[in-house]
C-alpha cells in the first residue's frame, strides 16, 4: 500500500485515421528496459522484540510497473544473527541473485533494512554509504555469537571497507558517489532533513550484512549487483506510513539511477 499510482486519463475517441502522425509504428515504439531484479531485505524480531518496523515496511513495498517497467520485487526476511545471515543471503544469491547476474544486460539492486536503535528522541533515515571489515559485536545476535574486534575477510584489515552500490568512483572522496546522488534526488523531492548519508553503519549483524554483500557483488562477472542498507528509525519516531513514503522514493530512486548506468 505505499506503492504510487498514476492518474488515469479518458481515452480519445477520435478516429486514427484523422491523425495519421501521431499513430504509433512498430519502430517508434521504444523496447522495454532489461530485466532489474529488486531484493528488499528486512530482518526479524531482535531478542525479546516483538516484531521489527522493517519486516512491515518491507513487505508493503511497491514500484510502479508504468512507470518502471520490468521489475521484479522480491522481499527477503534475515533473522538477526551471523550464522542466520550466511544462511539467508546463500539463498537469496542461489536463487534470485545468480540467474538474473549471469546476463550482462540484467541488474540487480539488494536493498538492506535494519533499525537504528540508537535514535532516542528525533528520527531520521540513513543511507550506509561504506560496509566496514570488522565484527565486533558490543552484545550478543539471536544465535548468541559476540565476537569482537575480528576481520570479517581475512586478509584485509578491520579498518578497511566497501562502498555502498559499486563503491567510489577513482580518486573521489565520497564511499558512494551513486548514494550521494540518490540523497540528491531524495532531498529534491522533499526529504531534506530527514534523509541523511551515513558512513558508519555499527559494528553489528547491519554492518555484516552490508559488508559480506558488497563482498559478493563485487565478484560477480558483469558488475551488475549493486547493494545498500538503509537505518530507519523506530515508528514511535516517525509514523509507519511516512516511513513506507520514503522506502518507495528511495527504491525509485534506486531504479533510475541503474538504469541510466546501463
């Protein structure tokens, strides 16, 4: 129920035969985009939590099929843990990552959700431009796992990182310049203030998730993965459906931006 809806206009009744200029032929018509696969991921109630805002939002999301044709969403709940993780992101790489990567013309967007919890009194949604190289769990996931100060790659070093939806552009600055110009376009359409870029996205299961997938993505053969995870606040700080407003901007957003890659 967050998706947009377009407006309907009446159809002319005028015959074609009077406007032979404005018919369309087979080669006016332009052709659909290529396949973009969509993952939203959400996560599941976290120790004695009842439920989780992101396992409502993610489900509620929506992308206009008229105005971004040949999209297919799929929504994906991680239970909060390592282990549940590498689980779950095996199988989402099995089977909706991998069948739509291997053809060059094919995208993929994984969009990950969790909450930020340490929002107390104002809320504000973060776009994690960086995953960083470290597990170092300040208390316990789901499973009971709580290492701390540890690599997640060995071989990199725990202050090292991935940038969000193919990393820096060569000799930037910023950890995303692809994010950066989703905030742009966020901002532009009335979130200013509430959308913010973030370079540090915890320590915790949020940051391994957006680590270990921009990991993934980046080995795949034709660079066609492109991944994030966005921080929401909890609804006690903004509402449900403000929340679900900006998840389907931001998925749009997504979308362009891709798109015009191609």
């Amino acid at each position: 129920f967050f998706g947009k809806f377009n407006e309907v206009g009446h159809a002319d009744t005028q015959s074609p035969q009077l406007y032979p200029s404005l018919m369309a032929t087979p080669s006016s018509i332009d052709p659909p985009p290529p396949p973009l696969k969509f993952i939203v991921t959400c996560f599941g109630p976290f120790k004695n939590q009842s439920t989780n805002p992101t396992l409502v939002l993610g489900p509620a999301l929506s992308i206009s099929s008229s105005s971004h044709p040949n999209v297919d969403l799929v929504c994906v709940e991680l239970p909060v843990s390592k282990a549940g993780v590498d689980a779950a992101m095996d199988e989402v790489w099995s089977e909706h990552v991998e069948p739509h990567a291997s053809s060059p013309s094919s995208r993929v967007i994984i969009l990950h959700m969790g909450v930020d919890g340490t929002q107390r009194e104002s809320g504000v949604f973060k776009l994690e431009r960086r995953g960083v190289n470290q597990l170092d769990f300040r208390i316990p996931d789901n499973e009971g796992f709580q290492p701390r100060k540890l690599p997640i790659e060995e071989g990199l070093g725990q202050e090292d990182w991935l940038g969000s939806m193919g990393g820096p552009l060569e000799g930037g600055d910023s950890p995303s310049p692809f994010l950066d110009r989703c905030l742009t376009k966020l901002e532009e359409g009335g979130w200013e203030g509430r959308v913010v870029a973030s370079d540090d996205a915890g320590r915790f299961v949020c940051n391994y998730t957006l680590f270990t997938t921009l990991a993934r993505a980046r080995l795949t053969s034709h660079n066609n993965v492109k991944a994030m995870f966005l921080h929401v606040p909890n609804f006690t700080l903004i509402e449900m459906d403000e929340q679900g407003k900006l998840l389907g901007d931001l998925a749009e957003a997504l979308v362009e931006e891709v798109r015009k890659c191609q």
